[in-house]
DNA sequence: TGCCAGGCCCTCTTTAGGGCCTT
C-alpha cells in the first residue's frame, strides 16, 4: 500500500489582513501531516520590526516584546522553507497564508514553489450544512479536538490539520476515493459548487479503473 | 482629502451587493 505524500499545514499571526499593505508575519507554525497523523511540527515568533497594533495583540495575545526577542524574520523562513522542503501546502483561508508565505519568502530572498489547498473551500464543498466555516467553528461542527489558544500559530495550525485529516477521511469513507492527496484536494476545491457530488462520484470511479 | 484586502459564493443576481474568512 502506497503513503500518501505529506501534506504541510500551516498558519502564520501576523500584523494586519496584507502583506501588500506592509503586514507582516509575526509567528508560523507548520505541521506535516501524513496518513491522517501529525507527524512533525516547526513553530516560531519572528521578529520585523513591524510594530503590532493592540487589537491584533488582543486577538493573539502576541506582543511587541515577544517579537522583539525572537529570531529574525528571514532566518526562520529559512528554516521553516527547509521544513517544508518539497512538500504541498494547506491552510484555512489559503489565500491569506500564501500571500504571507510568499512575501516573508521573498524577504528572505527565497522564491515559493509550494502550491496551497485551502480548508475553507474544501470545508464549504463537503459540509455546507454547516452554519459557519470559520476554524473554531468548522472544528467543534465536526467534533474535532481543540488544540489550544485560539489565534496561536501552532494551535491554528494542528486545527486546520484536524480538519484537513477529516476531509480526507471523509473521502475516503464516505466518497470512495482512495488516495486523498493534493492533487484531489485542489481539484475539489476547484470544483463549483453545484457540481461538487458529481466531481467527487466522477472521480472515485476513476480512481477504481485506474 | 479620501481611501483603506480580496477571493469566494449566495441571492430578492448576472447592468450588483453583501456576507464570509483570514489577522
């Protein structure tokens, strides 16, 4: 039996919505999930030098003199590129991470390569009974574990990974398709809405004839 | 001074508007 490829799930706090408004990231953390476990985890503050408005610090209980202490920002791209290495990407919300993701990159004078699969469209694709996919809310519909302090990088992070794991999960049992990876994953998520029962019937019959 | 994210997705839509989702 063939492993599924790992899947690296990841959540950055940051000081506003975008980095093309000069936010910045202030803490990340990746996990590596494969066959539905956790199987590494990288966590770190980083440090800007972009002040930290109060509200945020409220939010995320991220302070300036946390970041002050913490590691420069492109050294722990760095490090956090080398974790990832040649794995793809996931995140709630994708579109907000992989902005991030490739601007601190880009700090750090590193191109992003990793294409993103996000939990949020994947979520609304598979459970539109739900009455709200934000990350708390999507994790106790389904009855996932909490993983800790809300809006930390590292609980974020092992949440959506949760959810990540249940959507393949779900189709695998419930939808048929046997190896769940990224290339499913972004189909689907690209998939319209109306069509999303078709898609995934279409494609567990493939995946049986091949 | 005035503006201030942006992509997805639904609907009392499509010649548009507004809520959701992330910090």
């Amino acid at each position: 039996m063939s492993r599924n490829e790992p899947i690296a799930v990841i959540d950055f706090e940051t000081t506003g919505m975008t980095p093309a408004q000069g936010a910045r990231a202030t803490e990340i953390a990746i996990v590596l999930l494969q066959d539905g476990q956790i199987v590494d985890r990288f966590q770190s503050l980083m440090r800007t030098g972009a002040r930290i408005p109060a509200f945020i610090t409220q939010l995320t209980g991220i302070t300036n003199a946390m970041v002050a202490g913490a590691p420069p920002a492109h050294d722990v791209m760095r490090e956090a590129a080398r974790f990832v290495g040649g794995a793809q990407m996931v995140a709630h919300n994708a579109s907000f991470d992989s902005k991030f993701w490739a601007a601190e990159l880009a700090h750090a004078d590193i191109r992003a390569t990793q294409g993103f699969a996000c939990t949020v469209l994947l979520s609304r694709r598979l459970y539109p009974q739900a009455r709200s996919h934000s990350l708390g809310n999507i994790v106790d519909h389904l009855g996932l574990p909490r993983a800790g302090r809300a809006h930390r990088a590292l609980a974020d992070a092992e949440m959506a990974a949760f959810l990540l794991a249940r959507i393949q999960r779900d189709l695998r049992e419930t939808w048929g398709i046997e190896e769940p990876g990224f290339e499913v994953l972004n189909g689907l998520q690209r998939c319209a809405r109306p069509a999303v029962a078709r898609w995934l019937a279409r494609h567990r019959d493939l995946g049986a004839t091949q």
